[in-house]
C-alpha cells in the first residue's frame, strides 16, 4: 500500500483499519444479534429490581428507615428500572393488532 515518494501513511494501517476507514467494516463482528442483548440487559434489569425490592423491604422494616430519605432515593431507583423494563419489553414484545 505505499506510494512511490508518495503518503506512506497507509502502509502503517491496518488491512482492518484500513476497511474501517472505508465503512466496509465497522468494528468487530457481533457475536450476538440486538434481541440477544436486550434480552441480556433485560434479565440484569430484572435482577437490579429484585435486589432493591429485597433492599427497600429491609429498611421499611427498621424505625428508622420508614420515613427516611434513603428509602425515597431507592423507590424511585426502582420506579425507574421497571420503565426501563416495560420499554426494553415492548421492543422484545411487538405489539400485533389481530
């Protein structure tokens, strides 16, 4: 790839790089299809959800955390999962008019 009193920029590429360049390859090939990864981050979600569901139900049962700012931050970290959730599974779950 180099050029006779030419760029020799090339010729320290990359055949791969070179192919990024081009568009002809945009990174590494996917192992997994997109359904595959939302269904991942779907599962993690899920757990995250669980594991503050198991949080929150301890703080509610000490005196002190039934009124505490820390159980309000972890619901609404929990209301949030659970959008993310319900998106995340509508994409998955296409909506057919039958």
């Amino acid at each position: 790839m180099k050029r006779r009193g030419g760029n020799i920029v090339a010729a320290t590429l990359t055949r791969g790089a070179m192919r990024d360049m081009t568009g002809e390859n945009a990174g590494p090939p996917n192992l997994m299809g997109e359904e595959d990864v939302l269904r991942l981050k779907l599962d993690e979600l899920r757990s995250r959800h669980r594991a503050l569901d198991d949080a929150i139900s301890a703080l509610e049962a000490t005196v002190a955390g039934r009124s505490s700012l820390d159980l309000r931050r972890l619901k609404k970290q929990k209301l949030a999962l659970k959008d993310e959730i319900r998106r995340l599974s509508d994409i998955l779950t296409p909506d057919i008019i039958a």
